[in-house]
C-alpha cells in the first residue's frame, strides 16, 4: 500500500527539514514545525512551484542559511513519483516500471536503477514490478544523513536519500522519476529509449488509454 500523504509529510520533515547535520545546534519549536507540515500540504495538494514552497519555507523560518528550493524540489518530486505510482496502480495491478535516471553523475542512483551502473554510456533502466517498489518503501532515512555513499538501499517509488557529504555539507539525493513500461514496448539501444518492438503485436488488439493529471499537467498512458 502506498503511504499516505500525512505520514510522507512527516518523513519529509524529518528528513529534510529537522535533522541539521551541519548545525545540529538549530532546534525548530514545535509551533513552527507544526507550520511547517501545514505549509508542504498546502503547497502538495494546490502545486505549488519548487520556488515558492522554497521562499514560504524560508519566510516560514526566517532561516536562510538552507536551500530551501532544492528542500522543496525533493519534496515534490517524491510526491509526484508516489502521485503517478498510485495511477499506474488504479490503471493497472500488475504494472511494470523503471526510474529515469537524470543526475548520472550519482554513481549510487545509478547502480540502483540503471542495468550496467559502470557504463555511462549505458542508460538501460532496470525493470521492476509497481508492487515490489511500493513494498520497499522509502529511502528518506535520517540515519543515512552521516554514511558515506555505498548504502545498500532498496530501489522505490520516490526519492532517495544516498548520504551526506560532510566536507562538502550537502546530501546525495536522487532525481529519479518513475515511469510506466508500456505493453510491446522493448530497449532500443541505439535510440536509448522504449520503442514498439512489433507493431504487428497490437494488430486487432485496442490499446486501453488514460489519462492522469498530475500536478496541474495531463499525461495520456496505453497499455
């Protein structure tokens, strides 16, 4: 089952938001947490811009020594991967899907979602079944805030936090986004992308269509 949006908004907090790694001196009170967790729902469910959740947090706080907007673009990534996980789900029970890997320079996302992690070349996703991503859970530990980035995690619907730089002082998180395999749809390696396999396949065969609107924008899916 995927997790609902109060508990994500609770692991985004704790995971972005409270634990401080390089100032663990700088405690939020309880009111201004509560705010907090106000603010994010508000801006998930009326999609809100990375910008301006990123300046409402900011404001929110009146502490500007954190990017705030690279806060915010995790956020709603994860909530937007957790969004289309529950259409492709509702669409279809047995879906299979990949992440499109964008930051492949991240060689820990890479080994998690990409077939040959050691080819850059190579950006073949794996494939894995919906159900098995949404059983994993979540990669939004806190503990993984001060482990270095060889963590053994699990791959998932949303986001990942891979570990914390602390030279550098800033997290390795993914931006990987979840994608539907569609029926007849193979690797082409020379277009680096899905294709048809055989169009003959789906002659007599009507493909079922859907739509989903996610984050103010409609995506048309066949399967």
């Amino acid at each position: 089952m995927i997790q609902n949006i109060t508990a994500r908004i609770d692991l985004y907090v704790n995971s972005f938001i409270l634990l401080r790694p390089y100032r663990s001196d700088f405690i939020y009170s309880q009111e201004i947490i509560s705010q907090i967790k106000k603010l994010i729902s508000e801006a998930l469910i009326k999609d809100f811009s990375n910008q301006k959740l990123g300046s409402d947090l900011g404001h929110l706080t009146k502490d500007w020594s954190r990017d705030w907007r690279w806060i915010a673009h995790h956020i709603t990534l994860d909530h937007f991967n957790n969004k289309k996980a529950e259409a492709f789900l509702n669409a279809k029970k047995d879906a299979i899907v990949y992440k499109d890997v964008f930051k492949e320079d991240c060689k820990a996302c890479r080994k998690l979602y990409l077939k040959d992690s050691d080819d850059e070349s190579n950006k073949e996703p794996k494939l894995f079944q919906l159900s098995e991503l949404i059983n994993n859970g979540n990669n939004l530990n806190p503990k993984y805030f001060f482990e270095s980035e060889i963590q053994e995690l699990k791959p998932v619907v949303g986001a990942s936090i891979f570990g914390f730089n602390k030279k550098d002082k800033y997290l390795y998180i993914d931006c990987a986004t979840l994608s539907l395999l569609r029926d007849g749809y193979k690797w082409d390696d020379k277009l680096k992308r899905f294709e048809l396999e055989h169009v003959t396949k789906l002659i007599g065969k009507e493909p079922i269509k859907f739509t989903v609107e996610i984050n103010g924008h409609t995506h048309d899916y066949f399967v």
